[in-house]
C-alpha cells in the first residue's frame, strides 16, 4: 500500500496498475479512448494526461503509481492539451453525429460536450472510404475511426484473432483487415467484440430494424419473438435502470405495444437444449465417440472451430442452438396450426452480434425453410422502444405468453460462462435438492476466469469438463487437446469474455461493474426460479410427448455431418 497526491487530496492504492486507475478509485472519472482494464496499454490517445508538482505531462495509463506521487488532474494545461487532442481527432473525423448509428453513445460526442469543444478549426479534407457491410453482423465505417487501437486489441488479445490491423503511415494509417479485405472474407466470426470497445461509430452492429417493423405491421404476418436470457439484465441499461436489473417483464410489456403478436423466452429453447445436449453426451460417454463433446450454442465459437481447427469440428454437438430449436419448434407449430392463415415470421431478441449469421446457416433450417428470420440485438430493441416512444422503464412488468413462457432456472444462466455446463449437470444428476444444486454450483464451473475446470462423478464415471470464454483461451485449450496433452470429456465455449452478458449487441459501455451486475442478475434469476431443472419444465415435458415426438432430430439437431 502506498499514497499519492490527486489534486491536493490524499489518495491510497494498492494493486492498481497504473496512476489512472488509482484516480479513477478516487472519483474521478479521466477521460480515455484507447484505456481498457482489460486490454493491454497502448497510451496512444492521450486524453488522460496528468500533471506532476514539477511540471511534467504524462499519460496516467502508462506510469505506475508511486509513493508520494502529487498529480494534479485539470489544470489550464491539462485542459488546453485534451481540447486540442479532441479538435484534432474532430478535424479528420467525418462528423455527420446526427445520423450516426453511434449518436447518443459515441465517446468522442460525449467527450467533445464534456469538455466544451465548440468549434473545429480544420476542414475535413480526406475522402470519403465506402462503408463495409459485407458482414451479416457488424459494419465498419473507416471515416469515423480515431485509430485507438481498442479493436485491434480486442481481437488479436481477446479473441486470438487478429482479423483487424493498422494499415499504411502517417495521416493515411487505417485500421482494415489485411490485403484490405472486406471484414466478410475474413475469418470473422462475427462475435462484435470490437463494436463493445469502439468508441465511435466506426465499427457498429448490423441493423435488422426496418424489415422487422414492416412485418409488425403486415396484417398477412404472425410475428413471434423469444427474447435470450442475457437480454434482461441489459436492456434496462439503456432505460436508467440499476445494472443487471431484470427487465424481461417490461421488455414483454413494450414488445406487446410495439405490436408483436407473441412473445416467448428463449430460456425455453435453453431447457431443450439441456435435454437433447446432456443425451448427446451420455452416448458419447458410453461409445466413447468424439470425445470431448464441444457445445454449440456460441455461433462464434462454432466459426471459429470450424476455421482454425477444423480436425476438431466433428467434436461440436449436433443441437442446435437454443434460438434454433426455438425457432424451428415454432415453425413447426404454425405449419402443424393450419387455423391460423397469416404466415408465422420469427424474431430473436439477442445480445450477439454472430447470431445474426447463426440464422442463415442451411444446417439448421428444417425443410429448406430458414426457423429464424430475422435476429435484433439489445441495443436494436433499444432503439426501436425509443423510437415508438415508449419508456421501458415506466412500464408494468407483464408475463410471458404460454405455452412457452414457462422456463427453468437453468435456462437462464446459459447466459454466463459456465452456465450451460452447470444446466447440463443439473439434468444428469438429475435432483433439485438444494445441497446437490450447490454442489454442482461448486465444482468450479462458475467464475470468470478464461479457463475452468472441474472433474464430476457421473454414475461409475469420472467426466472431465472444461469451461472457456474468449475465444483466444479456447485456441489454447484446442490446441493442447489436440496434442493430447489435455484430455476433456465436455468442453464448453462461448465466444465472449464472461458469457452472453458482454456478447456483440450488448448496451455499451460495459465496464466492470457493468459486468458483475449482469453476471449476478443472471444467477439471481437462477436463485428466483421455481423451476431448477431443464426436465422438470412441465410443457417440455409435455412437448415430447406430443409434437416433438419422432422429429426431435429433425427439429431440434443440425443436420451436417462433420
Ligand atoms: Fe446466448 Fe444462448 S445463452 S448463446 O449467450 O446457448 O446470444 O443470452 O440466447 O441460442 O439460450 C446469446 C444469451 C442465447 C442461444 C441461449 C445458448
Ligand atoms: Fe474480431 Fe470479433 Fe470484431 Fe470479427 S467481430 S473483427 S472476430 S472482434
């Protein structure tokens, strides 16, 4: 422990990495563009310049604090310096905020009323590069990039990739995948990590608004939608509601007013998942099969296995994602309900950006027809309550529509690392005394570290799982999986750090508290539940009795041989 000097106030640090963090403990909140806790140091924005008692300029982001350090955080200097750094970013910034997809969120708006930047003396003379939209789920806008850095980052240090680099010198650097590729013949995998740290408008989600409110408005359609379990503890970010709040009966209330016609959880597709997924491994368990058996339900993940170790791809499970089976159950519901003539379009409510791509895959169509047709993040409904004038969080919660409104506690915590494993051993240890729940909770399946693992006994045998988040965690374990020198029986892999809370479509910024606020919304629903386990959902039960009898592989599985 030590202390330093933060404009004349005595301050204590401890573990803080560098000065920033320790004037951020003491309340005061330094501006940053390139400045991630998470990410490495890269010092290159310079809005978070202090001052010293001798004079001294630095970046706080890069200088360790030191005993009997005195920092001065505003002075006149200070001001001029961050003013200029603005104007300048400004000056070759393609400033058309009020039809940017960022307007109202962008750093750099936030940043220039802050700190009163009222004019830009410079012209904007660089031409105008083409939008990229060949990704079905995120869209880069080079004019409104500021060169921070924090995608690239992201996606080399986070996500292992490295599809995003800088490119050319001086006043023509870029920031662009290699060979200048679109980002949609890359190896993207879609997951909008990059779009979570942008702080301006140069990487933004792929927008799916108009057509959805064209169909809500077409009297031929039935629109249903399922809302993802990550989805409820977010969206109330947007609305001023305390972090990680569970928001899914206002979200319901305002759907209903949008004007969709049902709508329902996809919690409920989670418990089929739990049930089709825990029966996949139990047989590879007895045949001995490919093993480990990977999970599906992370399209990014799914991408990713496919593209960097394809060898291992025939390990992923057949299911489908719980928004697939989802969305194929209800299409089939609709064909097998001929009383009603409107044509049955589903919406997901998704905090992934890759789901939108997820849904186009052919794999998990049924019959040719795509199940999912269209998918909206968190931060799309956002955009589309406010639009239709609604304050999400004036509304009285209202329920779900039945039969598929009822759900189990552990379709919720799908959301979070950990929580697909921890819902798979809840059914095949099959017993909702709280002991036995707590000791699955215990095995170390929970947490929020990039690798877990835990050994269960299951029956005569020992299982071996692993739990990944950040897919350049999940490279790392692959990779020692495929040289045998780790050995799994199930290895779970979502693509982003912590789990669906953080994924692409997510209400930004999402910073640490952010974090464990939606992390423990999502256990808390899990606490709530009356329902613990996926097999004791009373319609899922009843469903394979009735209509999902024989057509379970043909609803609920994809049908690619790996
Ligand atoms: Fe997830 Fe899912 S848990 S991937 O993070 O499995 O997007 O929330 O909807 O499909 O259920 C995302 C979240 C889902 C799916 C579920 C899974
Ligand atoms: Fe990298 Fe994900 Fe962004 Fe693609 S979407 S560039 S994989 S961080």
């Amino acid at each position: 422990m030590g202390y330093m000097t933060i404009n004349n106030r005595r301050v204590t640090f401890d573990q803080e990495k560098n000065v920033l963090s320790v004037i951020r403990k003491s309340g005061i909140d330094l501006p940053t563009f390139c400045y991630h806790s998470e990410l490495s140091t890269y010092g290159a924005c310079r809005m978070c310049v202090v001052e010293d008692d001798r004079g001294k300029v630095f970046a706080s982001c890069s200088e360790k604090p030191r005993d009997g350090m005195v920092i001065y955080t505003n002075t006149p200097r200070l001001q001029h310096h961050r003013k200029m750094i603005l104007e300048l970013l400004l000056a070759s910034h393609n400033r058309d905020c009020t039809t940017c997809r960022k307007n109202g969120i962008c750093t750099l708006q936030k940043l220039s009323v802050q700190l009163g930047v009222n004019y830009v003396r410079f012209e904007n003379n660089k031409p105008q590069i083409p939008l990229d939209e060949s990704s079905d789920c995120i869209v880069r806008d080079p004019n409104k990039c500021i060169l921070c850095g924090d995608c690239v980052r992201t996606c080399e240090e986070h996500q292992g990739l490295g599809i995003l680099e800088f490119a050319y010198r001086g006043s023509n650097m870029q920031v662009m995948p290699a060979f200048n590729r679109k980002i949609g013949e890359t190896n993207c995998v879609g997951c909008g990590q990059c779009r979570v740290v942008c702080p301006t408008g140069a990487i933004t989600i792929m927008h799916n608004i108009s057509p959805v409110w064209k169909l809500i408005y077409d009297s031929n359609v039935r629109v249903v939608v399922q809302i993802a379990p990550a989805v409820r503890i977010a969206i109330g970010d947007k609305f001023g509601l305390p972090k990680g709040e569970n928001a899914l009966g206002k979200l319901v209330a305002a759907l209903r007013r949008m004007g969709f016609d049902e709508i329902y959880d996809t919690n409920f597709g989670a418990d089929l998942t739990v049930m089709e997924e825990s029966k996949e491994l139990m047989e590879r368990l007895e045949s001995g099969e490919n093993l480990p058996l990977f999970t599906s339900c992370c399209p990014a993940w799914v991408k990713y296995c496919e593209d960097q170790f394809p060898d291992l791809a025939k390990h992923i499970s057949s299911c489908r994602s719980p928004q697939q089976m989802f969305g194929a159950l209800l299409k089939e519901e609709a064909r097998e309900n001929r009383e009603d003539q409107r044509k049955t379009i589903v919406v997901s409510i998704m905090p992934c950006t890759a789901k939108k791509a997820e849904i186009k895959r052919p794999e998990h169509w049924t019959d040719g027809e795509q199940d999912v047709d269209y998918v909206l993040t968190t931060q799309e409904v956002s955009r589309m309550i406010k639009e239709a004038g609604i304050d999400l969080a004036q509304l009285e919660p209202e329920a779900l529509d039945m039969p598929f409104g009822i759900s189990s506690g552990a379709g919720a915590i799908f959301g979070v690392t950990g929580g697909v494993t921890e819902a798979v051993l809840r059914r095949l240890v099959n017993s909702n005394k709280v002991a036995d729940l707590e000791a699955i909770s215990f095995t170390g399946i929970r947490g929020v570290e990039g690798v877990k693992e835990a050994t269960v006994t299951l029956g005569e045998r020992e299982v071996k799982i692993a739990v990944v988040n950040g897919l350049k965690s999940a490279g790392e374990v692959m990779k020692k999986i495929q040289s045998g020198e780790l050995y799994y029986d199930f290895v779970e892999v979502m693509a982003c750090r912590r789990g669906c809370i953080t994924g692409g479509g997510q209400p930004v910024p999402i910073g640490p508290r952010t974090k464990k606020a939606r992390v423990e919304g999502l256990y808390r629903i899990d606490n709530l539940a009356q329902i613990k386990l996926s097999n004791e959902n009373p319609i899922i039960q009843s469903l394979y009795d009735g209509m999902l009898k024989g057509k379970e592989h043909k609803l609920l599985h994809n049908n690619i041989q790996r």
